[in-house]
C-alpha cells in the first residue's frame, strides 16, 4: 500500500516539476540584453535606427533605453510571459509613450540563435489621437555572459 502511495505522489509531484522547470527555461531564451537592429513600421521601412535601441529581459521583467551621443534615457519597464514557442507578452508598468502604459502587448517572435524577429502592434499618440502602430523588428543579443544569467 506504501508502494501504491508512493507511486501515486511520485506521478502527481513529477509533471509539476517538470512544469515548472520548462516555465524557467523559457524565461531563460529571452535573458539577456537585446539591441533593435532593423525594423518596419506599418509597412514603410524604418531601416537601421539612429539612435541605439536596447532591451534588457531577465527572468519575466524588462526594460527598454534609447541611447544616443547626447545621453540615454529609459523609454520602458514591465514584464514579459512568453506563452509559447512564436509568442509572448509585454505588459508595461512603465513607458515614455503614455499610450502603451498599463497594457499588455501580443508579440510574435522567431528566435534564431541570437537574433530575434519580433512583430505586433503598439499604440501610440498622432496629433492627440491614439493610433495603432504594426511593426515588426530584428533584435541582435548582445553577448555579455554575466547579463544573461
């Protein structure tokens, strides 16, 4: 009978474990810090950016910055849950685009060793009118091995 309970709690606890563990790992494919390298924006191309765009991912948070030769400044913070294999979530807790504050985004991405093709839609403000915008971008991981810990 100990046997029989032992089986049974053994059966139950594994599949958690292993859930938990695949959880972890997921979060783990996007650890690192990012830099936006090419995009397009509701079908025109935006080409390679001016100014360097980076995300920082580590464990479900992230945060964004624009950097440029006058300085840098922090354009978004929140959290991140990827769903599944092609898709995940941003949820902003903070952004320079009141727009996009306190939503939460559906991204679809492709992930190719260190490079990351990520496509949506944001919301932002035209002329005091709130607009959507699609987009899709390719994102370079940069390598510094202690950030993607």
């Amino acid at each position: 009978m100990k046997r029989l309970v032992l089986l049974f709690i053994a059966f139950c606890t594994i599949p958690v474990l292993l859930s938990f563990s695949a959880v972890r790992l997921k979060k783990s494919l996007f650890n690192g810090v990012w830099q936006f390298t090419e995009g397009t924006f509701n079908g025109g191309s935006k080409g390679r950016p001016i100014n360097t765009e980076i995300k920082i991912f580590n464990n479900g948070k992230f945060d964004g910055f624009l950097m440029s030769p006058m300085g840098s400044v922090k354009t978004m913070s929140g959290n991140f849950k990827i769903l599944n294999d092609s898709v995940y979530t941003e949820r902003l807790v903070k952004a320079s685009n009141p727009a996009m504050l306190g939503k939460t985004y559906v991204i679809h991405y492709k992930l190719e060793g260190n490079v990351m093709t990520a496509s949506g839609s944001y919301d932002a403000v035209n002329n005091g009118i709130t607009v959507k915008v699609n987009y899709r971008q390719i994102w370079n991981r940069i390598d510094y091995p202690d950030a993607q810990q």
